[in-house]
C-alpha cells in the first residue's frame, strides 16, 4: 500500500505515545536495573512499607467488594425506599479526594473527636482512633467501594431474570435464588473490581500520609515522598526507581490476572423483564433504617466534622455559638499560596484536558476508525497508565526530568497528568465508535477522499462529542490531583491539592478543612446538579 | 455525555471564584524606579507569616516580586542538594534552619557575604562573624502542655522522663524539622541529659509527629497533652483561644535563630540584600513580633505573653561541635525513637 497522510499522523501518535509512556517507564525500569538496589527491598523500612501497602491494598480491595456489592444488591434487587435518593449518596465518596476525606474523617474519628472524646470521659480510652493501619485500610474502603457498587450494578443489570425466576418457579425462596443464582453470576464481575480497586489503592498517597505517618504506618507512597522531599537516604532517586518498578511488577499482575479472569467470563443475553424485586416484608424498615444510617455515616458524617472544624478558631476550642466564626474562609480565601494553587491547578487541569481531549481523539480514531496491525497494540499502550499507581508516573517523570530540561518546572505536572489520564479520553473515544459500523468513511473514500481526508471529516467529527467529556473528565480529574502534584512540586508551581495538603502537614487544621470543605461542597453540589440536569 | 460537562462547570466557576478573591488582595500598584525583579525565597516559616513578611515588604519594595516555596527544613535542604545536583540552585535566598547548615552552605561557597544594614542594632549571638547570614528570630524549643488535662505541669527536661508522662508527650521528627534536628544534637552535647536522658524520654513512647505545627496541634487539642516544641506556636494557639500553656525547662532551652542567606548564584543579588535589610529591620521586627516571634533587637520590645529574653535560661553551646555532631544525633535520635 502506498504510504499516505494518514500513516503520518500514525507515526506521530506513536512518537507521542512513546514520549508520553513508553519513555519516561523505560527510564524507571533502566535507573533501577542499572543500579540495581533491589536487595534494599528486603531491608527494614522497604520491606515493613511494602508488606503494608500489599495488606492494606488487598484488605480494603475485599472491602470495597464486600461492601459495593452489598449495596448494589440492596439497591437494585430489593423494594427498599428511596433507592435513588440512596444510590446518589452512597456514590458521593468518588467525588471527593481521598486526601480530603482522610481531613475529613480525623474530625469524626481521630482521638480528641467528639465521639472518641466522650467515649474517653465514660469509658477512660478512646473508642476508636483513625490513626494508623486500621485507619488506612478504613479510609481506603470508603473511597473504593463506589468504584466497586458501580461494576456490580452494571453485571446485576445484564444477569436474565428469567433465571432467577426460573430457580424461584422451581420453589426457591427469594433468598435462595439470589445465592444460588445471581451471587455466582456476580463472580467475575466482584473478581474484577477486586483487582482493579486493590491495584488502584496500592500505591495512594493522601490516605496514607495523613492517617498513617502520626502512627508511624508507612506505605510504600509515603516511602518515597519522605525519600525525595527530606532526602533521608542517599541516592533517593534510584531507591524510589526500584520500589516504583515493584509496583510496576504488581500492577502488571494485577492486569494479567483481570484479563485471564475476564476470559473465563461469559456474556448472557439480558432479558426484558424487569427483575423481580425482593421483597423484605417486615424487615423492611430495619434494612431501610440500617442502610440509610450506614450510608449517611459514610458520607454525611465526615462532612459534618468539615463543618465544625471550619467554623473553630483554634484546635481545643469547644464548638459553642459563641465561638463559630466564619473568619477561617476569610482567611483561607484571601491566602496567596491558595489562590496560586487553584490558578495552578485550573491552568494545569485545563491544559492536560486539551492535550488529552486532543491526542485522545487521535488515538481513539485511529485505533477503531482505520485498519493496521498496530491498532491493538497503540491502543494498548495509550491505556497501559491506567492500570499504574499515579506513583510510578511521578516518579518515571522525575527521573527523567533533568534530561529533558523541565526539572522544577510545572511542565513537568503538566507531563505526568497527560500521562496518567490520557487513557480516560482514549477509552471514552473507542468505546462508542467501535460499535458503529465503517460505512461512513467508506462512502468518503468511494467518493474521492484520501484515507487522512476520512479521518478528518468523518470519525473525528464523529468523536468530537466523546472527546469533549472525556477532556472535561480529565480536567476534572486533575484540578483536585495530588499524588503526582506533591512528588513533582516545584517553586511557583504548587497546585490546590499541595496547598490543602501542605496545610494539614504544616498542622493548620483548620485551616486545611476549610478548603477541604469547599472542594468537596463543590463536588457534591456539581453531582446534585448535573444529576437534576440529566433526569 | 452532558453529565460530565455540568461536573466540571461547577468546579471551575468556584475556581475562578477563588482566584478572583485572590486578585483583589493583591499589593496596590505603587510608583518605584527600581527595576522589577523577581525573588525566590526558600523558608520554613508557617505559610501566613511568610505571607505577611512578603506583603510588608512589597510596601516598601512593590518592584520585587517574591515567589515563596515553603517546606520544613529538612525537605528544603534536600531540594537544595538536588538542584545542585542538576545544576544551580533556585532559591535567591534562604530563610530556614539553624546556623549548622548556613556554616555548611558557606563552607562549600554557596553563599553571598552579606551583613545586614544596621547590623550593629542587632543581637550579636545571631549575626555570622564572617557575614553569611543572619539570624533573624530567636525560637527557643520548650515544653508545652493542655492546661485542661495536665495537672502538674513538667517544669524540666528530666520531668519528662517520670512514668507519668509515658505516652503523653509529642515531638517533631528531626528529618523534617531543622529546629528538631539542632535540639537532638545540643541535648546529646548537654552533659546533663545526653544519651541516657534521651534513652529515657524514648521509654515514654513519644510519639513523633511530622513538624511543630502539628505538635502544637496535638498539644491544643490534648491528643497528647504534653509536647516538646517551639515557643511561639504555643503562644499563638493559647491567643487564639486553646487551652495551651509554655513551660521553660530549667535545665535551659534550646534555640535556633531562622538565619536568612543569600545564594552566591542568584541573579538579582540588590533585591536579595533589600529582603534580608528587611527581615532584620526595626519594620520586620516589629512584625516578627508581632507575629508572636522572639526579635533579635532589643528595640521593638517582645511578643505578648512571653517573658523577657534575659529571664529565659538559655543553652548555648559550641556551635562547631553542634554542626559537627548533628548528623550523628538525628541519627541517634530515629534509632532511639523508632
């Protein structure tokens, strides 16, 4: 075939990729083998890190399964009231940064609480402190098991109710048939969202850092934030390289592992009928009372602690009426460094949006619009950063840093979150377009177009719409971003999450839940209205 | 697909809300012939009193404009090793630590020779011989207790060492707090506690917290009623209302001075020494003062609540040896305590 514009463009969304992924994690993988310290993983404080980010991972992944798919059943598959009301709050937890929800959470259960208080002055001990492992594979629950619910709604919505009710017309109870029949069903799809939320909480940095560090619980995150930023061991650059090629190791098994699981997976053809609901009769309003207190403790709660710890003065101030005062917003409003930080981070996240929307259109279309060998493995590559922890992207790009001139700069920032939240623009592109058969471009080309031509005026004006969510989600996603802000900070180029975090850290509390506050007010209330909007 | 679009609307309106806030603090445009320039400060001061020195000094200086990066020392000294490492250093000036690692930072030719305008006015305990920096605050370590649950107060280091306290007090790490690092060292040098005062403190189970902001937290908030921190966070918390009380240990405190140098690499070496006059200033003191600060000159009187600099039992010890030994002690320091 004679070589055209199309198979230039092709060239060039290789070169980006290869800039963009491939690089920077040969880098990490080169440094590490290079120096080779991998015995370093065996030692003391590596090895301690590492046993305790695997745990935590894999016990807040069982969490997170155990607890999304309980309510995706209560919600979906029983005659519990205000089901909708509950869902939307119950998911609210993926709106709001962990970071965030770990400020919140120390007000509602940290040692001097309320709760942990009173329980003190009754009982002489606290009830129970968030400080620490427990506190960490807590917090690391409630930020997952949406992600979790949100699999396992939508495998509950593809299992036939003729099956259920096939079990249920054979004198099972209702009980019976969805363990015997749907539970099984939901396998795979528990399976998945296992692996896929244990690998994502791996390698997180705000829960960590903020409820593990006080009880000296490190992971393998907060590891190497201490290395690179205080410098405690020599050669920090090459120390983290190696534990980021571990996680790298872990998150490819972790990908192997879903995919094998996914190819034992079988597809069912949903039926028509609606499911029949399970009635809970006169359990009815003890389940109803039971979910509506277990989510709203989940969601309302830290919320609650955000409100009081914005409106105290000074820590050991006893919340009264006459000690409220709303001078902390004044205050945080007014700070340069927050100000900087959300012009950081607004121009960061506007930037990765349309470096994303705009490469991912690329990739997308190419990928599913054209025929060549190498769509599959494009495609692969361009998504491969999902399935990493944030961490190994930061650090891949710090190590790569001062080859490429952009050490301490926010160019840097800018690189990383390309890299990690491409895929979202490329997925959201493929996705619908693989589906629509290629007769429109074929018309063009019968018609005179070149192959380029085709692409340009067909598939990605066919696009466009997806690539726009898709760079308004990345956008979204990294104007409230930390893991990689706070690794690849540099002088004047601090973003939202690095000021809200540098404040906790600095011991400005309250300070830190009034920021915290508004950016989870303003999540929550863009989930409110956007989900009016599309009723 | 309009979901996503509304998700983000929202957010960046609230966004661009909060930076127009932002605009409208800005420093007023004043007339000035001096040329703008643009000067980067390295410093461990709380974010808003570092906000606040800067606003003040643009009053003076609006042509400068003062790019801060704030972190606690040990992170700042580790930035500074690896923008050596990658080339020059970024920071204009430094404004952190303790004199051990500005005599190091000299000694490797680092630093501009620089003394202060008025020089004569200030503290001679604080000001480099050689003049590569300045001190510009005295920040004596103290011990700090939650008047709401300590009954008997610790009145000295040895105190802290009794049963009684066992998993009651709270301390900074020395990785991260310059301040920390320098009192592990001068305890070990102090023949009156060294290491088996400090071995015994380490059987109380401490619990090390990331810097002295959040030890005065903790202290305010009684999650550890007693804490061994810098002085003015206490002060500053029992202003604001936290039931927080300083006690000066009689075998004497500790201080650091927060010394300010100028890097010998920086390019805008005139607005450098006009921040450093600055700090040291009879106008920066006051506000250093203000702030709740110890001064380094004895004409801008002293912060409300605490006592005269003279009743303050002072340690002073060679600070050669400190420098030499500090390395050791942290080290000692995160074997005993971890």
């Amino acid at each position: 075939m004679r070589r055209d514009g199309a198979d230039a463009v092709r060239l060039v969304l290789w070169l980006i990729i290869a800039a963009l992924v491939l690089v920077p994690l040969v880098a990490i993988v080169v440094l590490a083998a290079g120096d080779n310290r991998f015995g370093l993983l065996l030692e003391g404080d590596v090895l301690e890190a590492g046993i305790n980010s695997i745990v935590s991972a894999l016990a807040s992944g069982l969490g997170a399964v155990l607890l999304g798919t309980a309510f995706a059943l209560l919600l979906e598959r029983t005659d519990l009231r205000g089901r909708r009301a509950l869902r939307l709050i119950a998911l609210s937890p993926l709106l709001v940064p962990p970071f965030v929800g770990a400020i919140a959470w120390i007000g509602v259960a940290g040692p001097v609480s309320p709760v942990n208080r009173a329980w003190s002055d009754a009982f002489g001990s606290p009830l129970w402190s968030i400080y620490g492992g427990d506190g960490v594979i807590f917090l690391l629950i409630v930020h997952s098991y949406p992600i979790a619910m949100l699999i396992v709604t939508a495998a509950l919505r593809r299992i036939p109710t003729d099956l259920e009710q096939a079990a249920r017309i054979s004198g099972a109870s209702a009980t019976g048939a969805l363990a015997t029949v749907t539970l099984p069903l939901l396998r795979p799809a528990m399976l998945s969202s296992f692996v896929l939320v244990s690998v994502g909480n791996l390698a997180d940095f705000g829960i960590p850092s903020i409820v593990g560090t006080p009880e000296q619980y490190v992971t393998l995150s907060t590891l190497v934030y201490r290395y690179i930023q205080s410098g405690t061991v020599d050669d920090p650059l090459s120390v983290v390289a190696t534990v980021g090629v571990v996680l790298l190791v872990l998150a490819i098994l972790g990908l192997v592992a879903d995919t094998v699981l996914g190819r034992r997976r079988w597809e069912l053809d949903a039926s028509t009928t609606p499911p029949a609901r399970l009635r809970l009769g006169r359990a009815r309003p003890l389940v109803g009372t039971l979910t509506w207190l277990v989510v709203s403790a989940l969601t309302v709660l830290p919320l609650l602690a955000l409100v009081s710890q914005s409106l105290l003065p000074a820590p050991g101030v006893p919340l009264t009426a006459e000690n409220v005062s709303l001078d902390n917003f004044s205050r945080v409003l007014s700070s340069p460094i927050v100000t900087e930080g959300a012009a950081n981070s607004l121009m960061l996240a506007v930037l990765a949006g349309l470096i994303c929307g705009i490469v991912g259109l690329a990739i997308g279309t190419v990928t599913t619009r054209t025929r060549a060998r190498d769509n599959a493995a494009l495609s692969a590559v361009a998504l491969f950063p999902q399935a990493i922890p944030g961490l190994v992207i930061a650090v891949a790009w710090l190590v790569i840093a001062p080859h490429i001139g952009l050490f301490n700069t926010p160019w840097l920032i800018l690189c990383a979150y390309v890299t990690s939240f491409l895929a979202l623009v490329v997925q959201s592109v493929a996705a619908p377009l693989r589906s629509i058969p290629l007769v429109a471009e074929e018309a063009a080309r019968i018609s005179g177009a070149t192959r380029l031509r085709a692409l340009f005026d067909i598939s990605w004006r066919l696009a466009l719409p997806a690539a726009l969510s898709g760079a308004v989600l990345v956008a979204l996603t990294a104007v409230r971003e930390l893991t990689l802000s706070v690794l690849l900070l540099s002088p004047g180029s601090q973003t939202l999450g690095v000021a809200i975090f540098n404040l906790q850290q600095a011991g400005a509390y309250n300070a830190a839940s009034t920021l915290s506050l508004l950016v989870t007010v303003v999540g929550l209330v863009g989930l409110g209205l956007a989900g009016r909007s599309t009723r | 697909m309009s979901r996503t679009a509304t998700y983000t609307a929202i957010p960046a309106l609230a966004l661009s809300a909060l930076l127009l806030a932002g605009c409208t603090s800005a420093a007023p445009e004043t007339e000035s012939s001096a040329e703008a320039s643009t000067l980067t400060v390295y410093t461990s001061e709380p974010q808003e009193k570092i906000d606040a020195m800067v606003e003040l000094f643009n009053e003076s200086h609006p042509e400068v404009t003062v790019e801060v990066f704030r972190a606690g020392t040990g992170d700042l000294t580790a930035r500074i090793e690896s923008e050596r490492a990658s080339g020059d250093v970024q920071a204009d000036v430094l404004l952190a630590a303790d004199s051990g690692t500005f005599e190091d930072y000299a000694a490797e030719d680092l630093l501009l020779e620089y003394s202060p305008a008025d020089v004569d006015a200030l503290n001679p305990d604080v000001v480099d011989p050689e003049g590569f920096y300045t001190g510009t605050r005295i920040i004596p370590t103290v011990i700090a207790y939650n008047t709401g649950l300590v009954d008997t107060p610790p009145t000295s280091w040895a105190d802290l060492t009794d049963a009684q306290y066992a998993d009651q007090i709270v301390m900074p790490n020395p990785d991260v707090s310059g301040a920390a690092a320098y009192n592990a060292a001068v305890w070990l040098d102090e023949p009156a506690l060294g290491e088996s005062w400090m071995t015994d403190l380490a059987a109380n189970n401490p619990v090390i917290a990331e810097s002295n902001g959040p030890v005065s937290q903790a202290v305010a908030s009684g999650t550890q009623p007693v804490g061994i921190v810098v002085d003015y966070l206490v002060r500053e918390l029992a202003a604001a209302g936290s039931p927080v009380e300083v006690a000066y240990p009689s075998e004497g405190v500790p201080y650091v001075s927060q010394p300010v140098g100028i890097f010998s690499a920086t390019d805008v070496p005139d607005a450098a020494e006009a921040f450093v006059d600055f700090l040291v200033s009879s106008e920066g003191q006051t506000l250093a003062v203000e702030q709740s600060y110890l001064p380094v000159r004895n004409d801008v009187g002293s912060p409300e609540g605490a006592p005269e600099l003279d009743d303050i039992e002072m340690l002073s010890p060679d600070l050669e040896t400190i420098r030499s030994t500090q390395d050791e002690a942290v080290a000692k320091f995160n074997e005993l305590f971890n």
